[in-house]
C-alpha cells in the first residue's frame, strides 16, 4: 500500500471536512438567500430577483452534499450507520425541507395568484431555514456526546430522540447555523442583486454578521467551561482494525479546547470564526461587497473546522457508553478501500471544481431588477 492507514484515515478525515465546508460555502449561501427571500424583497418582481440570484447554482451545488453523504457511507460506514440511524428524524425534515426548494422554484410562477406565489415564497424560505438551523444543531449535539453504544457483537443501539437533540447547547449551535448561512445568503445577494433587495441584504449581514461572531463566541465559552468533552486514556493505535470497543475514554471539562494547546497553530479556525463574520459586517456596503462575501465564506469555513479540529480525533461520541465513542482510528473502512476511493476522489474533485467555477464565470455580473421585470413572470 503506498500510504500507510493512518494517513489513509487522516487524509479522509480531512476531505470529509472540506467537504463539509465546502457544501456549507456554496450551497449556504442558497439556503441563506432562499432563507431571507420574505424579507429582502417585497414585490413579486424583486422576488424573481432575489430568486435568479441562486437558481443558476443550487442544484450543482447539492453535489457537495452527496459527496459529503458518499464519503461517510464508504470510508466511515459506522459513522454513517450510527448518524443515519440516531439523526433520522431531524435528516427526514431536512430532505422535505430541500425538496420544497426545487418544488418552489418550479411551481411558483406558473400561477399569477398573489396567495399562491406567496405560498412557494414562504415554502422557500422553510427550506433555506429548516436544514440551517438542523445542520447547526446536529453539529451542536455532537460536541456533547450522541447515545448509543454497540453490544459485543457490534449491533447498534441508539436510546435518544429527536427532542432530545433540541437541548440548550444543541438550539445555541442551531441559531449560530441560521445567522451564519442568514449572513452568507445575505452576502450573496448583496453582490448578486441590485436596488433595494441590494440595500436590505446589506443591512442583514450587518446584523446577521454581528449575531454571528456573537453567537459563536458564547458557544466556545460554554464549551470550555460549561461542556465535558471526551478524551482518550492510554495508548491506541491508528493503524489497526476498526473496533471502537478496544479504547478507554474519559470526559472533562474543557477537553475538546485541548488540541489547541497542543498545536497552537489550530486557533486560527476559531479566530477565523469569529473575524470572518465581524468583517463581513463591516466590509458590506449598500451595492454589495464581494471582500464582504469572501470574508463571510471564510467566517463559514473557519466555524466549521473549528468543530472538527475541537473534536478531533473523534467523529461522534457517545454521552451513554463513552467507550464506543467513534474515532477516526477505529471507525473506518479498510486500507485499501480508502486508498481507492482517494484516487476516486483525486479524478473527480477537479471535475466538481472546474464545473462550479465554469458556471460561477458564465453566470457573473448582477441580475438587474429591470431586466427580471422586463421578461416578465409567467413560466
């Protein structure tokens, strides 16, 4: 095998995160325009607008998100089995919540009925808010531990619900998922749209970008003094056969802030979470920022990693048995599945990469409200 396991493992740890942080850059800013779409356009044409802005880009940019589904089913299938199962619920109103999107973009104007574009205006904007504020929350939950645990046999046992993921902690990481995505759609359509949809959307990443930063601060707070993370006692090795009942794990307060001290390096993900949003706030302007809009992406990508480098190296740990938290050194596939869907990925990726940037070139420039009322509405 040219690469070790271990590196094997780390690798897909961190293509798992980038893609993650990549589905939550590009298609964020669609959850979030679709998200403030009542609110920054008040006529039916500002609303055709605001909608143009995206419509161009959503579903390529949904390849993100089977990606990100892909990769946990085939190089951390216990990751994928135990998240699926305990999450299944809350993944349910999600997948409703996204198909409302393609449904609302179809159906909303084949009708001239002020009611029934309503309707699809505010279905749309359920599904932007819905899986935002979901996605946050399942990330918030597993800072905190998931319950489930294995039996000798590694059958899976799962002992929680979906109101037991709306906890304190679970709904704060849920509202910084909504302001954060809220301030990246808000950017978006700040640099897309013109007039008066311009002019609010830049109003909402001020705000948007300041609860943000807010927001994330009082959760890092909670997590360092308020929260007992998971750490792992005694020796472990990477390289062995995936058994997440063959370590010891131990919780404290505090623990999930330790790999910052180990590598001082890792802060700048938490640092990039709270400037990124802070200077979006401050860098937009009634047209449109695109140094707002970059800064918002890089306040995204920085929340994002923060969590996965404060868990690290867990995936998703486990509140009741502590012992089968998973690991990325005990809940993988094999070496060589891994290694082949690396060169998979290596093939692949650019193509995903040279598309998404073909369409964002072919598609740049404004979409101007005089030419939206122009063509008029009418599928």
């Amino acid at each position: 095998m040219p690469l070790d396991y271990d590196v094997l493992r780390f690798i897909w740890w961190a293509l798992l995160g980038v893609l993650l942080i990549g589905f939550a850059i590009l298609d964020g800013y669609d959850l979030g325009a679709a998200m403030l779409l009542p609110f920054v356009a008040r006529t039916d044409a500002e609303r055709r607008q605001a909608r143009e802005t995206v419509e161009p880009h959503w579903e390529g940019h949904q390849v993100w998100l089977i990606l990100g589904g892909g990769a946990a089913f085939a190089a951390w299938p216990l990751l994928y089995a135990v998240s699926f199962s305990g999450f299944y619920i809350a993944m349910l109103l999600v997948l409703v919540a996204l198909i409302l999107r393609p449904v609302g973009f179809t159906y909303r104007d084949k009708l001239e009925s002020a009611g029934w574009r309503g309707f699809w205006d505010w279905a749309l904007a359920i599904g932007g808010f819905v899986p935002s504020l979901v996605f946050g929350v399942a990330f918030g939950n597993l800072l905190l531990g998931v319950p489930f645990g294995f039996d000798a046999e590694m059958r899976l046992s799962y002992t929680g619900s979906f109101l037991g993921l709306l906890n304190p902690f679970g709904v704060l990481a849920g509202l910084v998922s909504v302001a954060m995505l809220a301030m990246h759609g808000g950017a978006w359509l700040a640099v897309k749209a013109d007039g008066m949809v311009a002019e609010r959307a830049a109003r909402v990443v001020r705000l948007a970008g300041s609860a943000t930063t807010v927001l994330f601060a009082l959760a890092g707070i909670w997590i360092a003094f308020g929260i007992e993370g998971y750490t792992l006692s005694g020796a472990m090795s990477h390289v062995g056969p995936s058994n997440p009942l063959a370590k010891s794990v131990t919780r404290e307060t505090g623990a999930w802030m330790r790999n910052y001290g180990v590598h001082a390096g890792l802060t700048a993900a938490p640092v990039l979470g709270i400037a990124g949003p802070l200077l979006a706030a401050v860098l937009t302007r009634p047209r449109g920022s695109v140094g707002a809009l970059i800064a918002s992406g890089l306040g995204v990508a920085g929340i994002i990693a923060t969590a996965g480098v404060s868990l690290f190296p867990f995936l998703l740990p486990s509140s009741t048995h502590p012992e089968a938290s998973l690991t990325v050194w005990d809940a993988s596939s094999s070496a060589l599945t891994l290694f082949i869907m690396l060169i998979v990925v290596l093939v692949f990726l650019p193509v995903v990469l040279i598309y998404t940037g073909a369409v964002m070139r072919l598609m740049r420039g404004r979409v101007h409200l005089v030419d939206v009322e122009r063509r008029g509405s009418r599928y």
